[in-house]
C-alpha cells in the first residue's frame, strides 16, 4: 500500500479529520491531504509524527521508507538535488542564459509551506529548470533564488542567502527585465532590515530598486515595495525628512493597486502589511495598526508566519505607542501559539524589536522576562511540534 493511502486508513481508524491530525502534527491541512491521494510524497518526519499521534508504532514510517526506495529506484530524475548541488547548477548556467522573463505565478502555494520544508521543494524546482531549459527560465529561476535566500534567512542560515541573492540580482539583470530587477533589490533590502544587516549596506540596495522601478511607471507594486523599504532605511539611519517624503508616495502607489488580489503583483493584505510597517517605522503607531489590522484580516488563515507577523507588527506599534502590557501579551500569545516549525528569525527580528521597546519604558513589567527567555530558545533550530501536539513541547 503506498505511503498517503496508508496514512488516510489509519487516520480515519483513529477518529481524526485531516484538519484534527494536522493540528497536532503541525503541518498543514491541504497539504496533509495532498499527501493522502498520492500528489505529493510526504516527508520521514511526517510518517514519524503520525505514527506518534494515531498510535501506529512504526507502520507509517515503515511504509513511506519502502515506497520512497520505489520512487527513487523508479524515477532517478526526479532524485532530490541537495541545496550545494543545485547552486553548482545555478552558477555554471548563468552565463548562457535565455531572456524572456514573463511566467505565471507558480510559488503561491509553497506559502502554505514552513521554512523547513519550503526549501527540499525550492531546490527540486531550481534543479527541473536546469535539466530542461526553456525560454523564460532565467526570470523563473531569478524568483526562485529570491524564495531560497529568504528560506535560508528565515531558517537562520544567513551567511548562505547571501551568495542567493547575489544570484537572484545576476539572473534578473540578465533577463533585461529593470522590473524584475527592482522587485529583487526590494526584497533583499527587505530581508535585510530584518536580519540586521546594516543600513549603509541596505541604503543603496534600496535607492538601486526605485531608480529601476522609476523605469517601468505601469507596475505600481514595484514603486510600492522600492519606496516602502527605502522608507524604513531612511527612517533607521535618521534621515526623518527624506523619510516621510516616501510616505505620500506608499500611500499613493498603494491606491493603484485595486486589482492586485487576482495578479502576479502584490494583494490587498501585502499591501496594508506595508503601508503598516512603513507607518510603524515613521512613528505613526495608531495608523500602523490600523494597516496591520486591516492586513490581518484578509490574510488567509493557513499563511501563518505571515499573520504572526501581522500581528507581531501590531505588538510593535502598541509598544511605540506606550502600550507595553497589551503589546507583551500580545508578543507572547503569538509566540507561544505559533507551531515551532513557524518561527523563523523574520519572526523573532519583530517580537525583539518588541521586547526591546518594551524593556526601555518599563524595564520592571512583568511579562519580559517570560518573552526574552521564548526568544533566546530560537525555536526554528529544528523543532516540528505543532502546538495542539498531545505530546506537547517536549517532542524534539
């Protein structure tokens, strides 16, 4: 019997919905059930899990470990290429690439994914795109890079993303495409503010992604995510004037963007995610909570460092708004409710910036001691317990 109908038999023995078992396995509902008809291999560390919690002793490990054999026996393309093994691929392609940039949006669903296990499924896509080269694979593989360096960083492994993003910036110069190039110094400036990279580095980074985004006026959403960052990396190095200069600008190319929820551009709540950390960098803490509320929202339910996020950007703006109490509480519960398969250092960069403007007004509050210690832990090391686990957190 292969892995996924297996695991649906003893699922259902037990009583559990999928939704009940992915509760307490920490993975997500659709992809459990991707898993159970076949689309979608599943994981050692799944069939583990499930055998933990439906009682079955070894059998599903036992099961996936005999029809993985199969499949990598059957099929040696398909063989998953390790992250070292696609980037020799990656490199050594650059210089033959071809140039047309345009592809649908394919990685949506891999949000629905953790850091963890975003990553095997990034690797597998950058490695099928160097085995058939197609027109436009340059452009895909420039995106994919962007998605592996902001998995390693989210996994902790910054010292890595930095030679992806270097990657990224090569491949999307090369497509000729000043958009695509833009959207990739966006998102390194991005992730750089949350790593803590210094703002002199990020500065130009920043200013490079408007003067490109400038170049193409028909794509609001790189104007938007251009000025958003250089924003926040003005505001961080003190330069408050240039920095609110930006703030009309967000607002603005933010309006145009009515449609966004049904193209490749950023949707509603990206948007109101950015408008809220642009404010909260400006300190304008009641109308970035209002954005991050708004974002909250309309981000889908099974996104969830993405809405752990939000609401850590709301923790944030009570904090700078004098809040501490309803900020530290606020920190905690998303912490302590997230499954540690979700936390990652983009995570932990905001709950810190929490903590630290908490501790400078009220260093005797109680409740800081309890966050600091959650934050010292660095839960993504490893952990896959989600948090209605009957086993608790001492499952390792």
């Amino acid at each position: 019997m292969a892995f996924g109908a297996q695991l649906r038999q003893c699922r259902q023995a037990a009583g559990l919905s999928l939704r009940q078992l992915a509760g307490r396995v920490g993975y997500d509902h659709s992809y459990l059930s991707q898993v159970e008809r076949g689309q979608r291999p599943g994981s050692a560390d799944l069939a583990r899990l499930c055998d933990g919690e439906l009682g079955t002793g070894d059998r599903l490990v036992e099961t996936y470990r005999r029809t993985s054999t199969k499949a990598r026996t059957g099929t040696p393309a398909m063989r998953t290429h390790s992250l070292e093994t696609a980037w020799q691929q990656l490199t050594t392609a650059l210089p033959d690439s071809v140039l047309l940039p345009q592809w649908p949006d394919q990685l949506d669903e891999l949000r629905r994914l953790p850091a963890a296990r975003r990553l095997p499924e990034l690797v597998s896509r950058l490695s099928t795109l160097q085995t058939d080269r197609q027109a436009g694979h340059d452009a895909r593989q420039a995106e994919l890079s962007v998605w592996v360096a902001e998995t390693l960083t989210a996994c902790g492994r910054v010292g890595e993303a930095r030679r992806w993003w270097w990657a990224a910036r090569q491949l999307a110069d090369g497509c000729g495409d000043t958009g695509l190039s833009s959207l990739v110094r966006s998102r390194e400036a991005t992730s750089g503010l949350s790593e803590g990279r210094a703002l002199s580095e990020l500065l130009p980074l920043a200013d490079e992604a408007l003067a490109l985004a400038l170049q193409e006026p028909l794509h609001p959403d790189h104007l938007l995510g251009a000025r958003a960052v250089r924003a926040r990396i003005l505001a961080g190095l003190g330069r408050v004037v240039e920095a609110h200069e930006q703030l009309p600008e967000v607002l603005s190319y933010a309006n145009e963007l009515p449609s966004a929820s049904t193209g490749a551009g950023q949707t509603p709540y990206e948007v109101h995610a950015v408008e809220g950390s642009v404010c909260a960098s400006l300190g304008y803490w009641t109308a970035g909570c209002l954005m991050f509320a708004r974002a909250l929202e309309l981000c889908p339910s099974e996104r969830l460092e993405e809405r752990a996020l939000l609401e850590l950007g709301m923790a944030e703006c009570f904090a700078g708004g004098g809040q501490g109490p309803a900020a530290l509480a606020l920190a905690l519960r998303v912490l302590i409710e997230l499954p540690d398969e979700w936390h990652t250092t983009y995570v932990y960069g905001v709950a810190e910036r929490v903590l630290a403007v908490v501790r400078s007004r009220e260093p005797r509050l109680p409740g800081l001691h309890d966050l600091d210690r959650l934050l010292a832990a660095e839960a993504w090391g490893g952990r896959t317990v989600g948090s209605e686990s009957s086993s608790g957190l001492g499952r390792e």
